[in-house]
C-alpha cells in the first residue's frame, strides 16, 4: 500500500413515480448542487477522477450517484462506445440526475441509472455475472452496513485489471465541533454520552482502514491519497442549519447526547462554546477525504 497526502435508456429499478422517499431525502436533493455539492461531495469526486486518470476505461459502475454530478463527468472521459451504469438510493437523488442526463443529448445515451435498495447491494440490480473496467463508489462504501463486504462485492464486479476507486471520509473529519462536543460533555457531566462519542469517533475509518478494505478484496497497488480542506461558518447557527451538517451527521450527532431536553440543553452549551471561541471570525471546520483505488489482479497468461 502507498499513502500520499496533499493539500439514453431509462431509469430501470423500482418506478420514480411510485417510490416513496422520506422527508430527509427530499429535502437533500432539494439543496444537494447548491449547498452540499460545492464544499464536500464535488471535492471527493475530484479526488475519484484523479484517481481514475490514465487510460481510458470502456466502462464504468457507479455506487451512489447522488445527483449525478460525478456521473456526468464519468461520461464526459470515456470512449463513444463507453457507457457508466449509476446507482442511487435515493429516489429524489436519482431523478435530479436523471434530468441532467436527458439535458444533455451527447451524454444521455452513454449513461443508464438504477435505483437501488438500501442496505447498497449491487448484484441485486445488476445481476451476478456483470463486470466492468472500473467501479466508483464516491461518499457511499461507508454507508453499506459491512463495508468491507460491500468492498469485495464491488471487487468481482471487476475485469482482471479493472480499478476500484473509494472515497470517504476519514477520522479527523468535523474534528474541530468533536472536541468542543467532548468538552461540553466533560463539563456536563456526562460519561455515557462520552462514552458514546469516543465510540463514533473511533468508528470513522482512517486510510489504512480503507486500504484493508480493497486489500481484503484481493485487490492490488492499493494507493491511499488524502487531501484536508476547510468550510468555513459565520456562526454556529449556521453551522448546525447548513445542509451538509444538518442533513449530513447531525441527526447521529444529536443521538450520542441523548434525548428530549438533555439533548436541547447539550447543543445549546455548544453553541454558546462555538460563538464564545471563535467570536469575531468564523468557525473553521476540517474536512479529510480519503481516495483509495486498487486493481483487480490481471488473469495470468
């Protein structure tokens, strides 16, 4: 393993018409390209495309396509003959990039979308004896329930040389609000809700983590690249209220503090923490994408 760290068919699957989304996911697709996609889930797909430079695969799966900004680029790489089959989870999701699809004639015919169940499953789909040159799976392996077992799924998927490209979030990330979380906690008094959080922080992978992944997958020259950013917040109302943060990990967030006004009292002391230590600038909070791409062992001779 090498770590470097820097700086048109139809939509198949269940009917659109007929799926019945909750409200988090409608609300998520109603912002994702305005708020969400700019300072995190574009980044992360940037760091996939790199990670796919070189010769030009024919085709291509994508795991979790959200609202298809990442599948359009996809598309935009690969040969005329090239096709990328996406799959999403979410229904509102997948009809935002079913649009963009059918907006762009020179791409709709090289691109085919499936909705997908959750847990992620996608031989339930696409069937057991499909393969492809490669498989990108772009902020969605950790939202498998095993991902490891997700990860050697995704493995068969591929032809003898084909890639697997994953990118995810890595410990470290939303660290700066963590440790005012932890403070407020030791302060409050609250040892299980410590408990609780040291458990999801120990719980986001590191690079290694997702290195063993592919690597247990029987994938070779697995690489580990990763990349730190910040998104910067006026206050932390609007840190709590902006789409990435309050349709993201806020809901898991509010579970490690308990329930009712526990909880309320516990995020209102972090909110005065936030606007008290950084009164005057702005909250700067620190994003760690991971990209980790590994081949499928070519066929011996």
């Amino acid at each position: 393993m090498t770590t470097k760290t820097n700086g048109s068919g139809p939509v198949s699957g269940p009917s659109l018409a007929t799926a019945r989304p909750n409200e988090k996911q409608q609300r998520l697709a109603a912002v994702y390209d305005a708020e969400v996609l700019p300072v995190y889930a574009r980044r992360f797909g940037q760091m996939a495309l790199r990670a796919l430079a070189g010769p030009v695969t024919a085709s291509v799966l994508e795991i979790g396509c959200a609202t298809g900004d990442l599948t359009l680029e996809l598309a935009r790489r690969l040969p005329g003959t090239g096709r990328v089959t996406a799959l999403e989870a979410s229904a509102p999701m997948i009809a935002r990039a079913d649009a963009k699809r059918a907006a762009d004639p020179a791409l709709a015919g090289k691109i085919t979308l499936h909705t997908t169940p959750t847990p992620l499953v996608p031989s339930l789909v696409l069937g057991d004896n499909v393969v492809y040159d490669a498989c990108v799976a772009n902020l969605s392996l950790t939202d498998a329930p095993d991902p490891r077992l997700t990860a050697t799924e995704l493995g068969q998927m591929l032809r003898p040389g084909g890639r697997l490209i994953v990118t995810v979030p890595l410990r470290g990330t939303w660290a700066e609000l963590l440790d005012i979380y932890r403070d407020v906690l030791r302060e409050n008094r609250k040892p299980e809700s410590l408990a609780a959080l040291d458990d999801y922080i120990a719980s986001q992978p590191e690079g290694d983590t997702v290195a063993r992944w592919l690597e247990g997958a029987g994938l070779s020259d697995v690489e580990v690249t990763v990349e730190r950013w910040q998104i910067l917040f006026k206050s932390a109302r609007e840190f709590f209220f902006a789409p990435v943060i309050d349709l993201g990990p806020l809901s898991r967030w509010k579970q490690i503090a308990g329930r009712g006004d526990e909880m309320q009292d516990i995020f209102f002391f972090m909110k005065q923490a936030i606007d008290a230590y950084f009164a005057g600038g702005v909250f700067s909070v620190t994003v760690v994408g991971g990209c980790c791409a590994g081949r499928r062992p070519a066929a011996a001779p």
